[in-house]
C-alpha cells in the first residue's frame, strides 16, 4: 500500500517530522530554562558579590567617619584645641566641616 498510494509514507514521514520537531521544541525549552537558572544564579551571585563589596566600602566610610570624630574630641581635649583648629589640624575639609560638627554635639 506504501508503494502503491505514497500516503502511508508520507504519513509516516511527516510523523517522524512531527516527533522530531517537538522533540527539538522541547530540548529548546529544556536548555532555555537550563540557560535561565544559570543567568539568574550568575546575577544572585554578582549581586551578593556587589553587595559584599559596597558593605565593605560604606563599613570603611564608617570607620573613617568615626576614628576622625574621635580625632578631632581627642585634640580638642588633650590638646586643649578648638573644634576648629583640631579641623585644621586634621585637615578636613571646609564643604565637611557643618557635617562633623554635628556629630561632635550628638
């Protein structure tokens, strides 16, 4: 019947065209989400690397902060320096000055 009429060939190829095309739609979906959970792993893991980073920099930022204010109340006691010349002294700058100031007194 193959032979004769073709139609069950045809059927017959056309259905392995079938399995095989649904077969590469699903390795497609496969290796799409595959290829997902590895970029969203990658961007995880870039962010707490990013974040680590940026927590170091603002702890150091901290640090800096403090161990100037203590500076400055050191001068200013052992020193017997005004709030001013202590500044001077450590030279911060004139644009921070209002910001250090405000510390001191809290």
């Amino acid at each position: 019947l193959r032979e004769l009429t073709g139609k069950e060939f045809e059927i017959e190829e056309n259905q392995e065209e079938i399995n095989m095309l649904e077969s590469m739609k699903r390795l497609f979906e496969v290796e799409k989400k595959k290829g997902f959970e590895e970029g969203r792993m990658a961007g995880i893991t870039e962010g707490e690397e990013k974040g680590r980073t940026e927590g170091k920099v603002e702890g150091f930022n901290e640090g800096d902060e403090r161990r100037l204010i203590l500076s400055i109340r050191s001068l200013t006691e052992t020193l017997k320096l005004t709030t001013e010349e202590a500044m001077d002294a450590l030279q911060v700058p004139q644009d921070k000055r209002a910001y250090y100031l405000e510390k001191l007194v809290n």
